[in-house]
C-alpha cells in the first residue's frame, strides 16, 4: 500500500493492505531535507483481521542555507556594505522565507535592498517561497559610528525548515588628518621689533596622528628670537626644528610659537612644514609678512 501524505510518501508492503476498507496509523518525524524513517504500521481490513509490518517513509522538507559577503576592514565615514544570499537547498518548497539582520551595536541603517524594513532594532526582508535550489540576494549599507570591530549577525527562517545563521566581522579603522595654520601676530612690523607666529596643527580626523614634525624656515630679513611650544626645538642656521610630537588624538590641536626679529624692510615669508608618520607628503604653509622702517 502507498500513501502520500504532505511531504512525504509511505510504501507500506503488507498483505493485509490489500483487503478492502483497510486502515492505518503510523507516527513519523523528521528534522532533515530527506531523511528514510522505519516505523511500524498496523493494518486493520473489515472483519477481524489485522497485519503488522515495518514500512519505510521518506520525509522531504526544505534546507536554507544563508552565507553573507563583507568587507574585513573599512574606513570610518565609509558604509559597510553585507550581501547576504538565501539559498534553498532542500527538495520542496520553503514558505514564508524571512531574512532578519539586527543592527550591530554602534551603526545605523543607511539603505537596504529588496524593500528591507527596519523593524525596531533589526533590518526585515520577507523573501516569499523559494522553490528547491532556488536562491535569492538581499543587500545592506550600515554605518559605524566608531574604530572597531562590527559584529553583524543574519539569520534566514522558513515555516518547515531549520533557521539558518551566518556571521561577519568587520574591523572599522579611523583616519587621521592633519590640519596646519600658521599666523603672525603684529603684522606689519617695524624693523628692529619682534614678530611672533603661532603654528597650529589640527586633527580633523577619526583617528590618532602620531610622529607630528614641525619644521620652520626663516628668511634673511629674520632673526632667531625665541621658540616654545608642546616639545623642544633647536635651531640651524635658517631653519627651527622641533621635536616630534607623539600623538595628537582627533579632535585636538597643538600649538607652537616662534618669535623672530625683523632685520630688514620689505615682504618677508614664513614658512612651516609638518610630517607625520600617516603623512605620505609634507603639508606646506607660508606667511607674509611686512617689515619697515
């Protein structure tokens, strides 16, 4: 006797299955695509006679499988960009397929694909029926609002399958950069008198400067008067130095000063070069300056 019930087929090989009116009942269970399960099945036909035997039921339902493509590092400001696949991998139809992504700690949605919702704190994707080996792609953007690791966790669910799971890990990096502004104080100045620039460096970044070289030129129309600031300098003929600066966190500004005697009249320039060890080139900045009688 066979008998098809929803996602699988019985092949009961009694004899007594072939005596009218027959009846059944058997008990099976199944947690995989396609698994064959024994049972035991008890036949009853009209009268008083009965057959018991061993039948074998082969179950089929749906396998979701979901894996997720993203990137192992991004720069802060930048979106992280997770594609995630849903496949089925089982023999039968998955209903009511749903995608859910939570939002990891510290990001926000900036777009999702396929009319994604954001449903309280996790993004929703209802995917629909997925046919045996059929596959669909959902993509997401988020936005981290730190440096650090992003932990992002997806999960796929389907009415008759196991849940299928998929995580990733992106590492957001900052980025330094570098700000230089240099100033003079009395503009114009007289010959004779002192001149005094203020050389600031600024991170705008997201991420620490470290090794800041601070280089000064005068010209000739300029003497060496004095110089301070956040680290030690020495002087070489035209030149002022200054010691690195270890580390200047985003956010922040340091400053030095340096304070020239003006020696001759006419247009005089001022000029400051920064390096650091993020700095692939030197940042130049001049000053004019006017000295007179």
């Amino acid at each position: 006797m066979t008998r098809q019930r929803a996602g699988m087929l019985l092949s009961i090989p009694l004899a007594a299955a072939a005596v009218c009116g027959c009846r059944s009942s058997e008990t099976l269970t199944a947690k995989s695509n396609s698994r064959i399960l024994p049972t035991t099945t008890e036949v009853v036909a009209s009268g008083a006679l009965t057959a018991t035997g061993e039948i074998t039921a082969r179950v089929r339902q749906p396998v979701l499988n979901l894996t997720c493509e993203a990137p192992s590092q991004q720069h802060l400001g930048k979106p992280i960009v997770y594609k995630l696949t849903v496949e089925n991998r089982g023999a039968v139809v998955a209903r009511d397929t749903v995608i859910e992504n939570p939002l990891p700690a510290g990001t926000r949605l900036v777009e999702s694909s396929h009319r994604g919702m954001l449903v309280g704190d996790k993004v929703v994707w209802e995917i629909g029926d997925l046919s045996a080996n059929e596959a669909r792609v959902v993509t997401l953007k988020l936005d981290a609002s730190t440096p650090g690791p992003v932990f992002n966790n997806a999960t796929a669910r389907s009415g008759h399958a196991q849940a299928a799971a998929v995580s990733s890990k992106t590492n957001i990096k900052g980025v330094p950069s570098i700000l230089l502004e240099v100033a003079d104080v009395s503009d114009p100045t007289a010959v004779g008198a002192n001149e005094t620039y203020v050389i600031t460096v600024k991170n705008q970044g997201t991420a620490s400067g470290t090794g800041i070289l601070v280089n000064c030129e005068m010209e000739d129309s300029m003497e060496y008067v004095s110089s301070s600031g956040p680290t030690s300098s020495w002087v070489e003929g035209k030149d002022v130095s200054f010691a690195p600066l270890e580390k200047l966190d985003p956010g922040m500004d340091s400053r030095w000063h340096l304070v020239v005697k003006a020696t001759r009249k006419g247009d005089a320039q001022f000029t400051v070069k920064i390096e650091s060890d993020q700095l692939s080139r030197p940042i130049l900045e001049t000053e004019a300056s006017l000295f007179f009688d």
